[in-house]
C-alpha cells in the first residue's frame, strides 16, 4: 500500500544517498531553510528527516519531492517518462476505496484538546510573518452545487490553538468553492491532510474534469484507501495520510495573513486570508509531519508534471501538432510546435495565456529547438522574430498575487505570447551556415591533432 511511511523506507533501502537523518534538534525558526539551502548550493536535494524539532511533539519530514529522478522513482518510471506517465494516470482514473481501517485516526483530538502547536510547523524566510507555517498540507472540499469532491495544495499560517489562516487563490477552483458556500451563506467544511505519497501531492495539483482522488489512483496503479472524518459529514481524507485537520472555513471571517516567501523566490506581502477553525485533528501513532520549504526545488518540482500535462492538453485540443512544453522561468512557459499555418502559435497563445492565472510570457518556436536549451530558445527570438509582427500582448487578463510584478489588488495583470517560429513562406532565401556533409564527414580530428603533436 502506497503511502508517506512505505516511500520513506523504499529512498532509504534503495537510495540511501537520497536520505538524510538528522538528530539534533533544529530550531522551528529559518534553520530548516538554512540546511537545505546550503545542500542545493552543492547540487544536493536529499530527503531530510528531522528527529527533534523545539517545541514539537513530531518529527519532520522535508525534500520528499525535492528532485524530478526521485519523483520518476515514486511513480515506478524513467526520468523521461515523467510526463507519459502523468497523461496515462489522468487517462485512466481509479476511484477510491472507502474503508474503517484508518491509521490516521488512530490518536484524535477535540475541543480543547486541540492545539496545532503539537505540530512542528515553521517560519523559513527572515521577511516572512512571525506565525509559524504548515505547507504540505493538502485541502479536501466538496462543490455545494455538483457535489464533486476538490483537492489543492495551501499554505496555512497557525493564527491560534485551533485555527489557522489559509492561503486561496483568486480564480482557482477552491476559490470558486468558496464563493459558492458564501451565496448559500453557509460556512464550509474542510479538511486538510499532511504526510503524503508523491503521487498524492502530485495528483491532488490536477487541474481538469477529474477528480484528483481519481488521478492520484492512477498514479499509484491502485484505488485510495480513505476514511470518513470524524466532524465534518462528507468529506473524505486518505486512511494512511499521517495528520489530519478537520473544520470549517467561513467566508466572511478574514484575518492577516503573510509576508510569507513563496514559489518564485519572493515574499508579496500580506493579504486577507479566510480562517479554518480547526473542529478535530487526528494522526497516526508516532505520526512524521511533512513539510515543503517553500520557493525550493521541491516546491518547483510537485507542480511541474500537473502543469505540463494541463498545457499540453490545451494546446494540443486548438493546435495538435505541438510537440512539447516546458516552464523555462518563473511565470514564463515555451511550446514547440510543427507548424502548418501561420496563424498556429497565435492559437497556441490565445489558449494558454487567458486560462492560466500563472502563465504570463508564452515564447512559441519550431519543434527542432530545444526548450530546454536557454541558447537555442533565445537564438530563435532573436532570428525569427519581428517584434511589430510577432509579439501579441494581451492586456487585461487574470494573474496571481504571487507574482512580484503584479500591483492589483484583483490580481490582474497584463501577458505576452512571442511567435518566434520560422516564416513557412520566407520573403528572403535564409540558409543557415554549413560545411558541406562530405567534407565534414572525412575530416578525422584525431589524426590531424595526432600529426601535430
């Protein structure tokens, strides 16, 4: 049975270098941060377990995600086949598996016995608010109007014992929820789970006409054992999870939230923020709370299969002959494409650029360059494109507040798509500098360079 607890022991017997244990006790405040940190600066992304974190009942758990060949392990495919893998999960959904067998309901905890300063949650980044963290929790709510059951990631500042403000984007599909429960003026239920198999954290930042439970079990192969929580009617939470939050979320009641340093390396500053008041909390016996240092590799690492996968799909449905996507830069994606119409990178870029509160600069080129190659991506900007021509900007449309540039308080912002494929009619004869294939091919370097020596 997939899980947090069986990954874990799988990275230490098969690739004990990905797995580091620290016993000394860590200070809740930046230390965590400052040791992975440190670790990246030397090109290492280990799992990291924490023994003893001050304060804390719980050990901590970070970096789970914190490479994409560690995420290619978890899902049982080669690096390559990331992407392949994410499509065929999505295409082939398992549902889950309601069960009474629940380890994460082995310890609860009610009324005044709740108090979120059990958990080890954090402060990472000298700008950030002075409350603590959690950021690996993921949230579980159902639509009032279809009764579909959402999944998404949130950060969560600790505001009390038994509440925490959390993080929603304008224009995502947690937002939508909400606003539903507030025409209804109800308040809404939630839960929030921690500890967690990256295909869960992968599947549950799906976005499409599945649900995430049902992507998450094709990810793993197998249906999701999940477990009925124990206040909040409805609402579904993995049986192997190893925390889980319940409680409701009332619309109208918002607190401060932030400066908190999010993904793109920047702290935005504070916002409101909804509070979730915390109604049970549950956990394993000798739970391991997990946790994302954000702005990290990891935090990178989780979205970019859901995204590639999303953008493809979008893409392919306006334009099917695109070959491949990539994010190049915070906020910045590039697309290849075999192009049979002039008109076909405009398409590709009124598909993407208004449907994605994050994508604000598209660059499209020929499928003959590399997006992964900054040279040669830019070397076709720089070759094929007329700016007066090629250069689309669409001025008005939904952004994030988690990017530095953006100043409206809506979240609006303005975005770019650059058409930098070759012209398919050329006005001019343009050949790119060859030797001929027959010289090139008799030229032997060893033996010249031999003769010299």
């Amino acid at each position: 049975m997939s899980d947090l607890r069986s990954f874990l022991d799988r990275v230490k017997t098969e690739r004990p270098a990905d797995f580091v244990e620290i016993e000394r006790e860590v200070d809740r405040r930046f230390e965590t941060t400052a040791i992975l940190s440190k670790l990246e600066a030397q090109q290492r992304s280990p799992i990291l377990l924490f023994k003893s974190v001050r304060g804390a009942e719980l050990p901590l758990v970070t970096n789970v995600c914190g490479s994409m060949g560690r995420i290619a392990f978890a899902l049982g495919c080669s690096l390559k086949d990331v992407s392949t893998r994410y499509a065929a999960a999505a295409a082939a959904p398992i549902g889950v598996q309601v069960t009474r067998d629940a380890p994460v309901q082995e310890i609860r905890f009610t009324g005044r016995d709740i108090d979120l300063a059990r958990l080890p949650a954090l402060v990472y980044h000298e700008h950030d608010a002075d409350r603590p963290y959690i950021t690996a929790a993921i949230g579980v709510a159902r639509d009032p109007d279809s009764g579909r059951t959402n999944l998404s990631v949130h950060r969560l500042m600790v505001y009390d014992r038994e509440s925490a403000a959390v993080f929603i984007e304008r224009g995502k599909h947690l937002d939508g929820i909400l606003q539903g429960f507030r025409r209804a003026g109800q308040v809404m239920p939630m839960a929030f789970f921690i500890g967690s198999h990256p295909a869960w954290l992968l599947g549950a930042v799906y976005s499409g006409p599945l649900e995430e439970y049902a992507v998450i079990g094709g990810l793993t192969g197998e249906p999701l054992p999940v477990v009925k929580c124990l206040s909040q009617d409805g609402l579904l939470v993995p049986a192997r999870a190893e925390v889980v939050l319940e409680g409701v979320v009332d619309p109208d009641e918002l607190v401060d939230e932030g400066p908190f340093g999010e993904w793109p390396g920047y702290s935005t500053g504070p916002v409101r923020s909804p509070l979730f008041r915390v109604t049970a909390m549950t956990m394993r016996r000798e739970a391991i709370f997990q946790d994302v240092v954000s702005g990290h590799m990891e935090h990178l690492s989780v979205e970019l299969p859901a995204i590639e996968y999303r953008a493809l799909s979008r893409a392919r449905a306006v334009v099917p002959n695109v070959t491949a996507f990539a994010v190049v830069a915070p906020f910045t994606s590039a697309v290849a494409l075999e192009k049979t119409a002039e008109d076909e990178p405009k398409r590709v870029m009124d598909a993407l650029l208004p449907a994605d509160i994050q994508a604000k600069h598209l660059i499209v080129v020929d499928s003959d360059v590399d997006l992964r190659d900054p040279r040669r991506l830019f070397r076709a900007v720089g070759l094929n494109t007329q700016p007066a021509r090629d250069v689309h900007i669409y001025p008005d449309e939904r952004g994030t507040l988690l990017d530095p540039s953006c100043t409206s308080p809506a979240a609006r912002t303005s975005k770019m798509g650059i058409d930098a494929t070759r012209r398919l009619a050329p006005v001019r004869t343009i050949r790119p500098n060859r030797v001929p294939a027959d010289v090139l091919a008799g030229v032997d370097i060893t033996e010249i360079l031999k003769r010299r020596s």
